[in-house]
C-alpha cells in the first residue's frame, strides 16, 4: 500500500495505521505481511519533488498480522492539528475558502 501526504511528514497517521490493520486481519484471504510506503514532506520538500523530481521523505513499514480475528481495527481520526478541513476519498482533505467581500454599488474600494 503506497500514497502521499503532500506537504506534511512523511508518516501514518490514525487512518493510515487502521489501514495497516485491516490490510492483515487474520482471514482467509488476507496478506499475513503488507508493505506500507508514504511519500511527503514539507512543502519545500514536496514542490522540489514535483518540479525536479528530487526524492521526497519516505516512511516505510512492513506490516505484519499481529490480531486476532476478534479484534477490529481501530476507527480512523483527522488530525487534529489540521483544523476545519473538508476530506476526500483517498485521505485528501482541502481547507475552506474565506469569504470574498463583495463591493456594494456606489461604494469605494
């Protein structure tokens, strides 16, 4: 399992370690180990990424079946630092826009 964390560190967050879990429940057809990688960084890290190709952080992690059957992954959970944010399928989120004053006729700006 790979994806990106744009311009924030290069590790799993709540969602991400859930995943890890669930990726390696104990059934039938479930993998016994899953390899986890994320790449990120900070936003400097990440736009030479993008415009140079430049690596950017990486976190890797072999998950490996460690629950029970009974046992079920834990809820995933926003970071908290993050604020009011909107998410979307695939972990990314975008903030709300501020309200652009509109000017009122007759008015001066």
């Amino acid at each position: 399992m790979w994806h990106t964390h744009p311009h924030t560190a290069a590790q799993p967050s709540a969602t991400d370690r859930a995943a890890m879990t669930s990726l390696t429940l104990p059934l039938d057809d479930a993998p016994a180990r899953a390899l986890v990688l994320i790449a990120g960084g900070p936003p400097p890290v990440w736009h030479q990424w993008l415009a140079t190709g430049h690596n950017p952080d990486l976190y890797a992690h072999l998950a490996a079946r460690t629950a029970s059957i009974t046992a079920e992954p834990p809820p995933p959970q926003p970071p908290a630092h993050l604020g009011p944010v909107q998410w979307w399928p695939g972990g990314y989120s975008t903030r709300p826009h501020s309200p652009v004053p509109v000017p009122r006729k007759g008015s001066r700006s």
